[in-house]
DNA sequence: CATGAAAGATACAGGGT
DNA sequence: ACCCTGTATCTTTCATG
C-alpha cells in the first residue's frame, strides 16, 4: 500500500466506474500497472466490492431507523441467518454494552415500519430511533495518520 | 422506474464496474438503451454515485464506534460543517430522541478514539458504542413492496 | 429502442529496469 | 517485483432509421 494505492482508492471511492485508462492518466502510469494494482487492491479484501450508492427515499424506502436489539441470548438476530436477507435491513453492527447489535432499516411507510417491529421482536427487545435525515451518508477512507 | 430499470441498479448495486455491454446482455437490451436509462437513474438521483468499498480494518483504521451526540444547542456537530470533513467520520445521521445525531466514527487506535471524543466533546455530550463487528455492512436496495 | 462505424479501453503478450 | 509498449479484441459513443 503507497502512495499510488491510496491515490487510485482515493478516485476509485469517489468514482466505481472509472475506466483504467482515465485513472492511468491521473496517477501517471500505464494502464496495464493500474489494472495489475487495482486487481491486487480487490484480492488482498482492500476493495471489498463497487456498489452504486442507491438513494433510499428517491427508491420508495422513505423510513429509515437505527434499531438497537437487546436479544434473548440464542434467539439473538446474530444467529439468525434469515433477518440478514430481509430486505428492509441494510446493516448490522454487533456493539458493546447492554445491547446487543444495531441494525439499519428502512420501510416504505410508518405502518410497514411497525410490522418490521413486530418481526423483530422475537428475537429481543427492539429499541428503536428514526433517522432524520442524513447530513453525511457516506465519506472515503483515508490513509491513517502514521505518526503517534 | 420499470422492471428493467431495477434490474440495472441490481447489477450495479453488486457491481458498479459492469460495463454497458455486459449490463445490455444481463437486461436484453442494446448498449446504447442501456446507457441511456443508467445517465437517466443517476440524474434523477436514483444513483447518488458509484464507490469503491474500502475494507475499514485493512485500510487501518481498527477501531469503529457509533457515537450519540447530545449536543450544547447552537454548539451543534450538524452546525459545524468543519465536522463533516474530519477523516475520522464516515456518517452522520440525524435522529429522534433525546440525542440529536449518530456519527459512525473510525480510529487507528484506542487512543486515536481517545483523542476523538476529545474534540468531540466541545459540541456536546457524546456517547460511544464500540462497534465489535459488521455482520452486514452493505445490503442492495430492492424495490419497495407494491402492495399495502 | 436498435443498428453500424469511429474512437476509445481492456487484456495479454513480450521485454526492460 | 514492478513497470512499459504492441496488438488483438471488446466497449463506448454518436449518428441515423
């Protein structure tokens, strides 16, 4: 990882879709050396993957919360492999203290919200809290500062 | 927003660098058709961008946390717009309650966190979760429910 | 929307430092 | 290990129907 990696992620995170030869342009090397870096990038699980970054509301889901789970010990939403593909959880964060994980969801409508609610109360306590808006909904990794 | 049109933000969804000719054999339409509905998706907002995703933990940063902010009024982080531009913060999401936002944070180290909460503890009283792991950190947007 | 041709991009070889 | 040039093949773009 130098500084050249870290100028093609720095392009790549801001535009998926450039092509080799336009970020060949930009950090001054050839295109078969961008694709060689980038395909080393991709398999050494720096790039996880390229997703086009869909806006919820514009997609019909106008309801977005955080859930906080507080699950009953086996019955936990982490052991569950089914809640993971229901359509309306896009995140899941295993976390510290008296809960036990937060999910991301959406839904359509305050009444299709309720019924997500319902379906995840089996698994535990759900504590819910709706999100607003989002100021800032994505931001690029950085190099990390590598001084103390 | 016909079938068609989600079955391009599927593919792109799962992979942004699929190519028009590659995304017109997958959705049995001509290239130039295919080009045309993508420029139409991503100016309506649809598609809000296409980003490369950074694995967090290989790119260095170790240490993740979900921090509630309960902020000092006018002194508030969604105020700041400095805030937004600090490396160390990926999202910010407004929310209900009686805390004002969630920031998903990252540092290199506990005590990169440590300095963290520092700076942020001038715009309010945070309160930090420690994020353990990410079962699910990214899940495609499918189309909303027609029915009630 | 589809077709077709020109311009551009990729992939793969081979060779250099 | 890393990079560059060559060329054949694929892709994008734009005009036209």
């Amino acid at each position: 990882m130098d500084d050249r990696d870290w100028e093609l992620l720095r392009h790549l995170q801001a535009d998926a879709r450039l092509s080799f030869s336009e970020l060949s342009r930009r950090v001054h090397l050839s295109p078969p050396a961008v694709a060689e870096r980038v395909r080393r990038l991709e398999e050494t699980g720096v790039i996880r993957g390229y997703h086009a970054h869909v806006d919820l509301a514009r997609a019909g889901w106008t309801v977005v919360a955080l859930i906080r789970m507080s699950c009953y010990g086996p019955r936990c939403v982490l052991r569950d492999p089914e809640v993971r593909e229901w359509p309306e959880v896009f995140e899941i964060h295993r976390i510290t203290g008296d809960a036990c994980c937060v999910l991301k969801v959406a839904a359509t409508s305050m009444e299709g919200f309720e019924r997500l609610i319902d379906r995840l109360a089996p698994y535990g306590r759900p504590s819910s809290t709706m999100v607003l808006s989002t100021p800032v909904a994505w931001r690029p990794v950085v190099p990390p500062p590598s001084g103390p």
